[in-house]
C-alpha cells in the first residue's frame, strides 16, 4: 500500500480547487481568444474580402502554433508530477532544457509560415487571396517564438498550480491587441490601412510584450525561487529531451491533427468564394471560444490528477477525473444549447453582410453539436496525458478527425452524395461530419481514460 501523502486534504477540496484553477485559466483564454475576435470583427468591417483572408491566414497559423505548443503543454504533467513528489529544483532543471525544445519548435514553425505557398496552392487558395495570406503570415512567422516561450511560462504557471500571473498578463494585452488592431488594420492618425495584415502586427507587439512581462514576473516572483530557475542554462541533457520529445511530440501531433482537421475546413471551403469562407469564419471563431470553456477545465483537472499521480495517490487521481469529466459534460450541454437557441442573433453581431450571417446562423446549429462531443473529448485527451497515454489518441485522430471528419466532409461537399446532395458545395458538410467523427472520438477516450485510471489505481493498491 501506498503512504498517504503529508498533503493529503479532504477529497471534498479537489472540486473548488479545480474550479478555481479552471476558472483563472479560462478568464485568461476568454482573453486570448479576443485576440481572434477583435480581428475577425475588424477583418469583417474592413470588407469581405479581409475577412476570407483572415480565415485562410488564420487557419494555418493556427495548425502550426497549436501543434507546436502542444508539444509544450505536454510538459505540464512531468513538472507537476515533479511538484507533486517535492522536486522543486528538478522542476527548474526541466524548464532550462524546455529553452532547447522551444528553440527547435520556433525554427520549425518560421520556416513554414514564412515559405507558405506550396501549402496555399495544394489546397487551392484563390489566387486573389494569396499575397494578402502570406503577407499575414510572414509577420506572424516572427510572432512565433516569442508566443511559444510565453507558452513555456504558462505550462509552468499551470504546473504550480497558479495560473493568476498568466492571466492577469492575457487580460492586460488585450488593452493593447484591440487598439492597436483597430488602428493597423483600419489606419489612422497618419497610418494608412494596412488590412488584415495589421491585425498580424498586433498580435506582434502582444506577444513581444507578454513575454517581455514574463521574463520580469519570473525574476520577481517569490512563488518561482524555490525552482532556482535562474542557475547558468546546461547542456542539453539527452535522456531528459527524449522524455520530452517521446510525451510532447505524440502529444503536438495529436493536438495538430485535432486543430487542422478543424482549420483545413477553412482551406476547402475557401474554394467556395468569399461568402462561404466568411460564414466559416464566423461558425470557426464561435467554436473555438466554446473550446476554452473545456479546454480550462482539461487543464485544471490534468494538473490536479499529475499532482496526486506524482505524489502517489493513484486513488485521489481517480476520483479528480470524475469531477473533472462532469464539470465538462454540464458545461458543454449548457453551452452548445445556448448556441442553439441564440444562432441568429450571434451571426449578426460578426457580420452586417445578409449573406454572409445567413449561411454563418445555420453553421451555428451544427457548431452546437460539435460543441457537445468536443467538451468531453478535450478533458479525456489531457488527463490521458497525465497517464503518459499520447500515442493511441494520435491513431484515434487521424482515423477519425481526418479521416472520417475532415475526409467525409470533402466527399460529402464536393462528389455526388445522394442523400446528402442538400449539403453539397455548402460549408455545412464539413461541419456536419466533423461533430460526427468527435462523438466517436469522445466515445473512444472515455474508453481509454477509464481504463487507464483503473490499472493505475489497481498498480498502486497492488
């Protein structure tokens, strides 16, 4: 039998934790994700034409940033395993050899956003777009690795179990995104408009000064000096990197997968014309501000199972996923009806376009469907990362999110569907099929995510 935990609380203690935790960290994501609102409301203003590029442009910095962070996110669960255990100054050897993984992430990420043509012509992007896109994307090329070392932050902020400092930062920079996106994309005071690629210099100066913060707070904070993170950067420590990279790199794969079988739907519709591109938009920046609500509950909750996981309270861990995964379920069904019922009115705040908030209101329906499935699912895919589990989620997302999802939807918009003919050339098929391959998807972590909880509780007891 294990020895309970010097720690160890009332398990009525883990519920408020979690929500506190959740809470702090979705206010912050709530902040973030206005970064993409206030750029797809200024794009929207600035014409129909700024807002399909900001759709394509968008999309694929999105894969790439989201892909490459994931292999950082991964990280939290070996730092707050480490905390859990005690090993404060492990922790901070950790996070110096993060810097190497980061650089390496940073190199990959430039050298696709900033040479992007092959990928805009592969998939078809309107030739009228394209100069716009990767004007867009070689600004934000140079964004990256300053976004990807706040992520580092941030990972390590999650681990401590205080995400506070995070937020308050998020929160903050958005007195400086929403102005100053405003005036590069519009122009003004003597700029001249610059279109959607102002937006992009926005998010520029954002992530410069975040980390510029970063850097202060870690260097200030008392909460930091028992990690002793400031000792001469090491070599890099091989046997360490290859843990990194054998839970981050499945783990970013995977999270790549999820993210560009969602933003891909954004290159294919492309191909529609700008109407459809610009409902897309809409029904896309919808979906991924519903995704904090479970995406911050994923991440509080893989935090707290890691702590008690590295402190050796298998059984504790077990009982934090429970809450977790309701506190998931509520929220997304609570979520997705609201969307439900309010689709119209939420299309008509994005765009004064009749057309493009008409096609945006029936994408919302099925927004709401892929809400419910994509709450569960992101809380099971995070704490299986507690359980060092990232390999078969991978399998399960190209098979399903690609495959079925993304790969359905093509079929079903663009080839002779039969019944689903009502769907063709329509953005609306590659959402239909997308909310169908996640209830799959969902199905299959919970599966995994039980089974994996039970043979670690039965090891520990053992």
């Amino acid at each position: 039998m294990t020895t309970p935990h010097p720690h160890l609380t009332d398990q009525s203690a883990d519920l408020p934790s979690i929500a506190r935790h959740a809470g702090t960290v979705l206010a912050g994501q709530l902040a973030v994700m206005a970064f993409g609102v206030t750029d797809t409301l200024v794009a929207g203003r600035d014409g129909e034409a700024s807002l399909a590029a900001l759709s394509v442009g968008s999309a694929i910095f999105i894969s790439i940033y989201v892909g490459l962070m994931g292999v950082l996110q991964a990280l939290m669960p070996v730092w707050a395993q480490q905390r859990g255990a005690g090993d404060l100054q492990g922790m901070g050897f950790s996070v110096r050899q993060s810097l190497y993984l980061c650089m390496g992430a940073s190199a990959l990420g430039m050298a696709v956003l900033l040479f992007p043509a092959p990928l805009l012509r592969w998939t078809e992007i309107p030739p009228a777009l394209r100069a716009e896109v990767e004007q867009y994307l070689a600004v934000l090329a140079f964004a990256l690795p300053a976004a990807l070392l706040f992520r580092v932050y941030s990972t390590l902020n999650q681990a401590l179990g205080k995400p506070q400092l995070v937020t308050w930062l998020q929160v903050a920079s958005l007195f400086i995104k929403v102005p100053f996106s405003i005036w590069f994309t519009l122009g003004g005071a003597g700029l001249p408009a610059q279109g959607v690629v102002g937006c992009a210099w926005a998010t520029l100066v954002v992530n410069y000064t975040m980390l510029a913060l970063a850097v202060w707070l870690l260097r200030t904070q008392s909460i930091y000096t028992p990690l002793q993170l400031w000792r001469p950067l090491e070599r890099p420590h091989a046997p360490t990197l290859s843990g990194f990279l054998q839970l981050g790199v499945p783990a970013g794969l995977a999270i790549m997968v999820e993210v560009t079988s969602f933003t891909l739907m954004a290159l294919f519709i492309a191909r529609q014309g700008t109407t459809a591109a610009a409902a897309h938009q809409i029904a896309a920046n919808m979906a991924a501000l519903l995704y904090m609500v479970p995406l911050s509950l994923a991440i509080a909750t893989s935090t707290r199972v890691s702590y008690w996981l590295g402190a050796g309270q298998a059984l504790r861990a077990q009982r934090v996923v429970y809450i977790g995964f309701r506190l998931a379920a509520l929220t997304g069904i609570a979520l997705a009806a609201i969307l439900f019922i309010a689709n119209q009115e939420v299309a008509s705040v994005y765009s004064d376009s009749p057309a493009v908030a008409g096609v945006a209101s029936g994408l919302l329906l099925w927004v709401a469907a892929y809400h419910l499935a994509d709450a569960s699912q992101t809380l099971c895919v995070f704490v299986l990362r507690s359980y060092r589990i990232t390999v078969a989620p991978l399998v399960v997302y190209c098979v399903l999110l690609w495959g079925l999802g993304l790969g359905g939807g093509y079929l079903v918009a663009y080839s002779d569907t039969g019944v689903w003919s009502s769907m063709a050339a329509s953005p609306a098929a590659f959402w239909a099929c997308s909310a169908l391959a996640l209830l799959v998807t969902a199905a299959a972590f919970m599966v995994m995510l039980a089974k994996a909880a039970a043979r670690s509780t039965h090891h520990a007891s053992a």
